[in-house]
C-alpha cells in the first residue's frame, strides 16, 4: 500500500444506527476510491488486536468490547494524501470537537462510539488494511 491509500471502519453505532448508506456517500464525495471492502463482525479477539496499540489506555476494555458489540464495515480508500484528508473529512476523535460537516459530527454517538475509524499514518494503513483484506482483495 503507497502514501495514496488509508484504511477504515464504519464502526457498530453508524452501522446500528442506519448510517452505512450516508458515510459512504461522503467518502465518494470526498473524493476516494474505494479499494477493497466488506461488512463483517469483529470478535474480541480480533478487536483487541486490531487495537493493540492502545492497550496501555484505560479506555481499552471498553473499546474492544465496543469494536465487536456489532457489525462493522471495513475499507481501505485511494486518495492523493488519503490519510490526512480522511482525517480532515471525518473530524475530531470528540464529537462535540468535530468540525461541523465532519462525518463523526453528523453521525457519531459519543467519543466511544465515534462513527468511523480512521489510520493515523500511511504505515497504520497498511498493517490495517492488510489486517482485514488479502492482497487479492485489494482490487480497486
Ligand atoms: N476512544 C475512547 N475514549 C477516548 C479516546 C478514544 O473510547 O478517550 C476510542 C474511540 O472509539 C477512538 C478509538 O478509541 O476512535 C481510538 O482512539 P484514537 O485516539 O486513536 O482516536 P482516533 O484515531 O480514532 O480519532
Ligand atoms: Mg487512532
């Protein structure tokens, strides 16, 4: 995966809450390509190693046990800066610090249940996306 390409999840409260349809929308709009994707279920297992990397923070448990409360949908998107401009398109972490006509301002429930997951580095992007997607399911 090149500079070009970010990784995320439209996570279980948008998916709940009939948001898929909407998120989609903006990110096309945005301006990405979709690469690869898929609706699927997490278990805790794979949560809790799709988030290793916060294992250390007390918000921990309770993001796993979140990340696999339901279904997901997953991708991985082509764009020029796809990283920064996802970040930029779906706001602060914090929806009530999110940029009006940010996708976590529109959609998201809480600081937990933020709506969307988006990598925060081109290599996140790819350990993500290659966590979810085979090389031949990358076909964008
Ligand atoms: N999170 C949380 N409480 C916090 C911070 C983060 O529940 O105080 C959750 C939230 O779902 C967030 C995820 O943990 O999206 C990962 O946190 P990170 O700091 O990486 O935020 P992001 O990169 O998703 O904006
Ligand atoms: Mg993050």
């Amino acid at each position: 995966m090149n500079g070009n390409r970010t990784f995320t999840m439209i996570k279980p409260d948008a998916v709940g809450n009939g948001h898929i349809g909407n998120i989609l929308k903006d990110i096309q709009d945005a301006g990405f390509k979709i690469i690869a994707m898929k609706f699927t279920r997490l278990s805790e297992g794979q949560a809790g190693k799709f988030y290793e990397v916060h294992k250390e923070r007390p918000f921990y448990g309770e993001l796993v046990s979140y990340m696999s409360s339901g279904p997901i949908v997953a991708a991985i998107l082509e764009k020029d800066e796809a990283v920064a401009s996802f970040r930029t398109l779906i706001g602060a972490t914090d929806p009530t610090k999110a940029e009006p006509g940010t996708i976590r301002a529109k959609y998201a429930e809480s600081i937990a249940a933020n709506a969307v997951h988006g990598s925060d580095s081109d290599e996140n992007a790819a350990i993500e996306g290659n966590f979810f997607f085979s090389a031949l399911e990358q076909v964008g």
